[in-house]
C-alpha cells in the first residue's frame, strides 16, 4: 500500500509501505494492506511505518487524519517531522507542543493586559464625569 503524509506546506512522505501502526483518540491501531477502508483522526505522536525488505520508519505528526481507501492512505497534519529515530519524532512533536502551549499562555497573559488597561481607561473616563456633576450640583447649591 502506498503512505503519503502531507502538511499544508508539503508533502512529507510518499513512499510503499506494508504495515503502518498509528494512533487515534480511541486508541492505537495497525494498518495492512488488505485490511478495509477506514478513517481515524490521530492525536500527536509518532506514526509507524514498515518499507517492505526495509526498516521501520518514523513520523513525528501533530493531530491529523489518516483516510485510507484502496491501497492508498493519506495522513494530513499541520506538522510531520521524519526520522528514522522514533525518540527523536517523539521529541520534536513534545517541543512544538510546548511552544504552541508557551504561545497560549502568552496570548493570555497579553489579553489580561489588555483588559486591566481597558478597565482602568473606563475608570479614568467616569471620573471627570463624576467630578464635572459634583461641580455642577454645588454650583446650583451656591445660586
């Protein structure tokens, strides 16, 4: 059966493979080739694959979807990172977890920010307000 993994950028691999043992949210599965059709989403992990007469080959892939119909499955992710190390595909999908984590954080942080700025300008806006009404009731109180 034919692999093919593709990014939105690329297409990562594209190769003849006789097994593949990936897995999805309701677990790890295995792939042959005359098994039949299926679709499965994949979580972040490393993606299994055996050439035939070859070794065992390594895709570290963000969440993602495997389709496979007829002797072709397709893996589209927004990340794959190739090695024939699978604690190294391992390893790069961990750091690309981290950093989109580290970026969420951050995009918290920065809207916290941004809505204690908004707080106080709308606190700052009502007190001229509130001091302008003083002046004018005391000003009606002296005439």
């Amino acid at each position: 059966m034919r692999l093919r993994i593709i990014t939105p950028k690329r297409v990562v691999l594209d190769t003849e493979v006789s097994q593949i043992f990936g897995q999805g949210s309701q677990g790890a599965f295995g792939l042959w080739a005359g098994d039949m059709d299926c679709l499965s989403d994949l979580v972040p992990g490393v993606l299994r694959y055996q050439v035939p007469g070859g070794p065992l080959g390594h895709v570290g892939l963000s969440a993602g979807i495997l389709v496979k119909k007829g002797s072709v499955v397709t893996v589209t992710t927004s990340n794959a990172y190739p090695s024939h190390d699978p604690a190294e595909a391992a390893r790069r999908i961990r750091a690309e977890r981290r950093d989109a984590a580290d970026a969420d954080r951050l995009e918290r942080e920065a809207l916290a920010m941004l809505d204690a700025e908004m707080q106080r300008q709308l606190v700052m806006f009502d007190r001229p307000a509130t001091y302008a009404a003083q002046a004018a009731l005391s000003d009606l109180g002296k005439g």
